[in-house]
C-alpha cells in the first residue's frame, strides 16, 4: 500500500511507502516537499490542515442541542426516540434560501421576451463587451451610462442594431 502526499501545491501524489519521511519531487509542477511519515492504524494526514476528532459528548448536552427542521417540516416535534433523548422545546427551521432572496428586478420586455439569450453592447469607437446576462444589460439601462449612441447585440440576432432602436422607450 502506497502513501498519499500532496505538494505544496496541492497537487496529489502517490508514493511507496518506502519513501515515507524522505523529500519528493512533484511530476507535476517539480515543487520539492517532504513525504509524510506512515501513521499505523491512522490516516494520512495533510500537513497544515486540521483533522476532525470525534468526542465524547454526555447524553444530557446532547439533548439539550437545538434540533434543525429540513423545510416544510411541520414545527412539531416529533415524539422522543428510544434511545431516551427529548426534542427541544421549539425546533428550530431554516428558511427557504426563495425566502431570503430578493425579488428579481423587472427586465425590460426585450430582455424578458428571451432571457437565456446573451448580449453584447458596443460603444462608439471601441471593442464589443463579453456576452451579457439579461440582469446585466438591465442594470446598464437602469445606471443612465447609456447614450442611445451604442449599439447592442443579442445572441439570436445575426446584426448588431443601435441602442436607441431597441430600448427607445428607455434611453428617449
């Protein structure tokens, strides 16, 4: 059975055991490191990062930890288990990451008519943007940064055509 060490880098090497405490060379990136020593009846640990213990915890501080509810359980609690352990007097429930969320903003009707498509806006003079999500051109309309001078492409359109055709209700 091998060794598992990593390089400096990160990257995953496997060595004999018989290099165990010796310094390696990495294939990949040629970083000098020291090989791990073998932990017998343990696992190879990585050096720098912490390893999980687990503890012993009396059974009175474990009933006593609150209990996470998945969502859309009902905020019942359900009867204690055999082991003798009782549920926390108020569950505890996570919200819904939807109920967190901001509403999405309002697209323009040409940004929402296809909002999977990409696009594009050139300005006057220089080089066209990386393709844009519908929340982002949104966002350029809603900054005042456009003129009407630009002109915009959209992933499904084979021209480019001007700013002011497209988003005239907007840009005036």
């Amino acid at each position: 059975m091998g060794i598992e060490a990593f390089c400096p880098n990160g990257h995953r090497i496997k060595v004999k055991e018989s290099l165990a405490g010796r310094r390696g060379l990495c294939p990949t990136c040629g970083a000098k490191f020291r090989i791990p020593e073998i932990a017998v009846g343990a696992a190879a640990e990585v050096p720098g990062l912490p390893t999980a213990r687990l503890l012993d915890v009396a059974p009175d501080v474990v009933a006593s930890l609150p209990r996470v509810l998945p969502y859309g359980a009902p905020d019942t609690p359900s009867p204690a288990p055999s082991s003798g352990f009782a549920p926390p007097p108020a569950p505890v429930t996570i919200a819904s990451p939807v109920e967190l969320a901001a509403p999405p903003p309002a697209l323009h009707p040409v940004l929402a008519e296809r909002p999977e498509l990409r696009w594009c806006i050139a300005f006057p003079g220089g080089d066209p943007t990386e393709p844009l999500p519908p929340e982002s051109m949104q966002a350029w309309l809603e900054s005042g940064q456009a003129e009407g001078t630009e002109v915009v492409w959209r992933s499904d359109w084979p021209e480019w055509r001007p700013a002011r055709d497209v988003f005239g209700d907007v840009l005036g």
